[in-house]
C-alpha cells in the first residue's frame, strides 16, 4: 500500500519525527506544496494525506485504488465529503491536537493589545524610554484582564478551553448563542454579547451562516474600546468592514491569525492598513512544534485505526 502526504512543508518543517507515519505504510511520498498536483496524483495512492490541498470531486473521481484520504486537520473543507461518501472512501480528520497552542496564541494577542506591548517595545526600540524624565513611561494604555468581559462566539474545544483560561485571568466569561436563535441556558443572545463584551474571541467554523458574521452592523454594536480576535477562519469577518471600523475608532483594536485569502496574495484592507491596535499573525496559533507532532501522530494513529478495521475520527465512510 502506498501513501501519499500532499503538504508534508505545512506541517513539517523538519523539525518533527515522522517514523511513526512512515512505519504505517510500507510505500510514502512526501510531496511539498507546489511540486505535487493533486489533479496528477499516482493512481496507485491507496492513503492520502492532505492538510490544506483541495481534493475536490473530480480529483477524488480520478483515482483507482484510494481507500482512505486523513485530512490533517480538523476542518474538512478541502476535501468533497459527498464525492469521498458516493465512492466509498472514508475520511478522517485529526481532533483537538492544537487546543494548547492555539488558546495561548489567543491570550499571546489579547496581552499585546491590553497592554499596548507594540507601543511600549517601539518606544524602546527607538530608544525613548533611554531618554525619559521618568522610570516608566506610561504613554499608552494598560488594561488588566480581570473583571473584563470575555465573549466567546462558538463554544466547541477551543471555546471551552478559551473559556476556561478566561476564568482563569478572573474575566466574566459569557458564551453567544447562535446568531437569530433563543439562547439556551448558559448562553447569552449573540447581540447581547456583541454590546456587553470587552473582548470578543471568535471560535466557530465558517460555514454559510458564519461567513460574514461580523460586519459592519455587528462592529457598531461593539463597545468602542473592545477588542476583535479571530483565530478561526479567515471569512467569518468581513475584513473590509473591520478596516473601516478601525480607522473610524467603532472599536479599539482587533487580532487575527487568519484572513480569507491564505496567503494574502491579491493584497487585503488589514495588510495596508497602519493601526496602533491591530496585529496580523500569518495563521500560526495552532503552529507550535508540540501540536504539529500531536498532528502527525493523530494522523498515524488514524492510518492504523483503518487498517485494523475500526476507523477512528471519522467524517464519512
């Protein structure tokens, strides 16, 4: 059997232990991004392995002897689920292996941004502080987490462990209720969080109700000191909208480690925008090297489930 990595360099950069991915198959390729396309794949492939590359139907149709395609990833968007399902091809994702990363990425941006850390390394970088009248300066803004409200809008693994660490820092932590629907116990209506929140932290895939869902309305309903995090999906915020509420002072800042176009090749509003309170981080918050070798052992041990028979994390079969 033969196994086919299509993106090992989004995930490997050398630095992680492959053997126990390698030992589950007795043939591998390790394809990096560009030097492979999926159009062209062996039609001998038996197992593939995708992070980020489309397996589109036609791409699915194409080949012979695919019997398994491991998305290494949670989200399966780039992958044609019903095409995989009509062909009998199974599919499994990798579950919660980044929650650790991705929630200190989260708290890493809503530090930096509470406590103008951007600011205050610029006034020593360009050697200000060398030169003040006084010990510490005290030029920008510096908030304390405890007693602020967080918002979480999407309250899967990474909502609860955000939620969690919130509670930790003493924050009052209240969960939106999807947008339009009655709030269930323990969450709050999705407007009633938009207004009351100090830090909004955005959670939820992107799918058609959630494309868009913070646009202009929604950023005017926000305080005009909160702040913006999305560590989910480029998509979910309508970027044009957040530049222009930035540049207007609708809210105080914004955080995201995703954008809608990955990489931002046909340029984007955020990119070209100069603002003390907003940082762009290039979709690394579940990027430690700890959760990409939990992705590669998942991975493996989801290669082992299906050959043994009993498939794990399946999304079809």
């Amino acid at each position: 059997m033969r196994g086919i990595f299509l993106d090992i360099d989004t995930v490997d950069r050398g630095d992680l232990d492959l053997g126990g991915l390698q030992a589950t198959l007795p043939e591998w390729t390790f394809q990096t991004t560009g030097t492979g396309d999926a159009q062209e794949l062996p039609m001998q492939a038996d197992v593939l392995v995708s992070n980020k590359v489309i397996l589109d139907a036609d791409t699915i149709n194409s080949t012979e002897n695919l019997k398994l395609i491991c998305i290494a990833a949670t989200g399966t968007n780039n992958a044609d689920i019903a095409a995989a399902n009509e062909k009998g091809i199974t599919v499994c994702n990798v579950r919660s292996y980044a929650t650790a990363s991705v929630v200190e990425h989260v708290f890493s941006l809503i530090l930096c941004l509470t406590r103008s850390l951007p600011q205050y390394m610029q006034e020593v970088e360009h050697g200000r502080w060398q030169h003040s009248d006084t010990f510490c300066m005290l030029d920008y803004p510096i908030r304390e987490l405890a007693g602020q409200t967080l918002g979480i809008i999407g309250y899967g693994e990474l909502g609860h462990a955000v939620a969690a660490m919130g509670h930790a820092f003493g924050m009052t932590v209240v969960i939106a209720e999807r947008r339009g629907a009655p709030a269930r116990h323990g969450r709050t209506p999705f407007h009633e969080v938009l207004s009351s929140a100090d830090i909004i932290s955005l959670h939820c895939p992107l799918t058609e109700d959630t494309h868009d869902l913070i646009g202009s309305a929604e950023l005017l309903q926000m305080k005009r000191d909160a702040i913006l995090i999305n560590v989910a999906r480029g998509g979910i915020v309508n970027e044009s909208d957040l530049s222009d509420a930035l540049l207007s002072g609708e809210i105080g800042g914004a955080a995201l480690d995703v954008l809608a176009e990955e990489p931002p090749r046909s340029g984007n509003p955020l990119l070209s925008l100069s603002h003390p309170n907003l940082i762009v981080t290039p979709h690394v918050a579940w990027a430690s090297r700890n959760s990409r070798q939990r992705l590669v052992n998942e991975t493996a041990a989801n290669i082992r489930a299906f050959l043994s028979g009993n498939p794990r994390n399946v999304v079809c079969n």
